[in-house]
C-alpha cells in the first residue's frame, strides 16, 4: 500500500503474508536508470509468481515502468503501473516468490528481483490484546495498515453504544471504511458471527448491511432482533458539519490516511463566524435557530483543537494541513484559524499578522 505524504516521499506499507482474496500491489520502484537526450527514461518490466511447488502461477510481460521526462536525476522512480494480486480459494497455502526483471532500454541493462511473500490460511489472531492495543490498532491505522487484525478489534473491542447511550458513529464509521476498502475480510466475519453469541451476530449484522451484503446482515438475527437492521445506518459526515461528523471525519483519515476528512475538518472552521452563540443561547428564547447557532460554534471549537491536537500528533495531518493553507482558497476566518495552528508547526512557511490596534488580520504563506 502507498501512501501519499504531502511533501515528504510517499510511504509504503510492505507485507509479508496474506490471506485468500487479500488485495496486495506491486510497488515497483527503479533507481540508476539511464536518461536521454530529452532527459526521458525508458523502462519496462516482466512479473512472474512462482507458487510453492515452483511452478509458475502467473505471469505478465511488457509492463511499463516508467517512459516519460525525469524531473529530477539520481532519484526513485515508482512504477506507472500497479500490480494487483489477490489469491484465490484453490490456491495452495505455503511461500511464493515474486520475480521482477526490470529492463532499462537506454542502458541496455536488466535487473532482477525477488520479493517472498507467503499465502496463509485467515484466523482470527490474539490481537488487539487489550483496549490499549486496540487504540493503537485505530490511532496508527493509516500509517501501518493491519486489516487481519479488524475483525478480532471490531467485535471485542468496539461498543455499538457508547457512554451517552447514542450510537457509536464515529468507531463503527472506521471499521465500515476497513471492510469497504478490504472485502475479503467480509466473508470471515460472516462465518465468524454464524457459530459465535447474538450480541457478535448483531455486531457482524450492522457491518454487514453497511457495506451492502443486506441478505447475510438478515440471516444472522433472530427474528425478534430484525427491525435492528432499519437502524443499520451512517450520517454522512460528508454533508452538513456537526461535532459527532467531525469525530466520523478523524476515524475516516484513521482509517484510510486519505486528504479528503482533513479538507472538510479544517472546512470547519468557517463555523468562528457564530462566535459567542453558546454564551447568547443561556440567555435566548432557546429556538431552533438559536440552538443551531450554539452547535456551530461548538462544531468550530471542536474542530480547532481536534485540529491542532492532530497535528501535534500526526506529522501526516501536519502536512496535509499545510498542503490545504498552502494550495487551497479558503475563506477569511477560516485561513486565518488554519494559519494560526499551522504558524506554531511551521513558523518559517506561515505567519499570521493580527495587528495590535485593531484590524483585519492577514497570513502570509511561503513554499519553502
């Protein structure tokens, strides 16, 4: 799995074992390659996995590597094409060799590599051990994907209810971002909720009708626990911003390491403009309109610590964020909030300037 850092190299999670219908890619990376005149490289490459027994198991030739202008010399270059392998059912558990030889057309020369990775049967596993474990399991998530690891967190560790007796959007959110993003794991929660107690049953029953598998989600409740399935629903975190949507959005980046929750958490911040609301409501006819004013100002400050916390945290949202103040058009208030978080980790990329007198504030944002 590749991961984009913004402003920093891209970060590969590598594996060493699978299970069955495991989606892994090849990440092929070249270095040393030959340029010419045009400063272009030219490379192609040959792929073939060799199951246990030595036998070829599959094989592709022709695969473009790189064949375009090099921005930069004595560099890596990644692929332009991605290998996809998932083993099938049939497939025999045990070690397979996966073989690259790579030709650089310039240079005349080849190269060969070999990576080892191993096909085993799926379990359950002993991790998370326990709820530290667990949280570490969801915290680190992005940055060390461990999808085997899911299913044994989501039904011991992962209440549907939480402590204000509401549904546990935000933790049930990651996990349906886990099992889209790595179907094979669907099927072994199935079967795991089949033969285990009817809490587990109705646990496994919400993911499954949430990524779409409705009828097992039905044959896994009694009948008197069927109408659960009509509750087996999100908010979309992605549509109006509330302070349950932005504990979605940070489970959402846990989950996948992706841009797109950061730019609607930061989104957020345009919420400064209904300041002092929560202090107005104690003292309002208490409308509907008074009481959305009080959640939008709760929504911005929540939305400016979780930012700034994660960012002390999580040098991936640091740099996502500067990526955002750095490329993105955003709103008056909202450029300045960002700015002012971003000026503590960044000092010498922003700076904000709030005049002592009075005025309108301004932020000045540098590339380098």
């Amino acid at each position: 799995m590749a991961q984009s850092s913004v402003g920093q190299v891209p970060s590969i999670s590598q594996v060493d074992f699978v299970t069955r219908h495991q989606i892994f890619s090849l990440v092929i990376l070249f270095r040393d390659f030959a340029t010419d005149k045009e400063d272009s490289a030219n490379i192609s490459f040959e792929m073939q996995l060799v199951s246990p027994d030595k036998n070829i198991h599959s094989a592709k030739k022709n695969i473009l590597g790189y064949k375009e202008k090099v921005a930069i010399k004595n560099t890596l270059l990644m692929s332009r094409s991605l290998i996809k392998i998932a083993f099938k059912e049939n497939d025999p558990v045990g070690e397979y060799t996966i073989k690259i030889h790579a030709q650089d057309h310039i240079a005349k020369k080849d190269c060969v590599l070999t990576k080892k990775i191993t096909l085993r049967e799926w379990e359950l596993g002993n991790e998370p051990k326990d709820i530290k474990e667990y949280q570490n399991f969801m915290f680190k998530y992005y940055g060390s994907p461990s999808p085997n690891k899911a299913i044994k967190a989501y039904i011991e560790y992962t209440n549907l209810i939480d402590q204000h007796q509401q549904l546990n959007v935000a933790e049930i959110y990651f996990f349906y971002k886990i099992f889209q993003e790595n179907t094979y794991l669907v099927d072994h929660l199935h079967l795991l909720a089949k033969k285990s107690d009817n809490q587990t049953k109705i646990k496994a029953a919400f993911i499954l009708y949430l990524v779409g598998k409705k009828k097992e989600a039905s044959s896994l409740l009694m009948k008197k626990d069927k109408p659960l399935l009509k509750l087996f629903v999100l908010p979309n975190p992605y549509q109006e911003i509330t302070p349950s949507g932005l504990d979605m959005l940070w489970c959402d980046f846990f989950a996948t390491g992706q841009i797109k929750p950061i730019k609607k958490l930061v989104e957020a911040l345009k919420y400064v403009d209904y300041a002092g609301s929560i202090e107005k409501f104690s003292t309002s006819k208490k409308t509907e309109e008074d009481r959305m004013k009080a959640i939008k100002e709760a929504t911005f400050r929540a939305a400016n610590w979780s930012l700034t916390s994660n960012c002390e945290q999580h040098t991936l949202v640091r740099n996502y964020c500067l990526y955002i103040i750095q490329n993105e058009k955003l709103p008056g208030l909202t450029r300045i909030y960002l700015g002012l978080i971003m000026q503590k980790f960044f000092p010498n990329l922003v700076k904000v300037d709030i005049p002592k007198g009075g005025g309108e504030a301004t932020v000045k944002v540098f590339k380098k």
